[in-house]
C-alpha cells in the first residue's frame, strides 16, 4: 500500500473572526476557517482560549508550522489544515 504524504503549506497569518474561530492564511494563497471550539471541549489545557483576550493573542510559530498562544498551547498546522474548511466553502 502506498502511503501518500500531503505538504501543508505553511501558514503565514492568523487573524481571530469570532465565535472561537480563526481565519488562517498560507503561503499558497488558501484561506482557511478553523474553529478552535472543540478543543475546548476535548481538552483541559485549551481552556484558557475561552477569555477572548487569550484567544485573540493567537499567532504563527514563526516556522509557519503552528499556531500558537503562549508556551502552553498550540496547535499543529497538519490539524489546522485538515480541520479548516476552505474559504470557498465558508
């Protein structure tokens, strides 16, 4: 069976939209809305993002590989990508 590897690009803005939700830009020119909400409920450590002036303090990694909001949480830009739905699609 072949495994097939799918290159993320890498995400090079962030920008809060409301309601827990990220419009994530890449360098390939997609636009991708995400919504942070189901971390929230899943997972403990997310918790904080519930203050919108955590949430808001969202960010790049720097590598373009994660979004990031302090030391302690961040999310990998592979869930980022399969998770968003595509601007065409919003």
């Amino acid at each position: 069976m072949d495994i097939v590897k799918t290159k993320i690009p890498k995400i090079i803005g962030v920008k809060p939209i409301g309601q827990l939700s990220l419009l994530v830009m890449y360098e390939n020119k997609d636009m991708k809305k995400f919504d942070v909400k189901p971390y929230l409920e899943q997972f403990s450590a997310f918790a904080p993002l519930a203050d919108e002036r955590v949430f808001n303090q969202v960010r790049t990694n720097g590598l373009g590989t994660a979004l990031i909001w302090n030391s302690e949480i961040d999310i990998s830009g592979y869930d980022v990508w399969e998770a968003g739905i595509s601007r065409t699609n919003i």
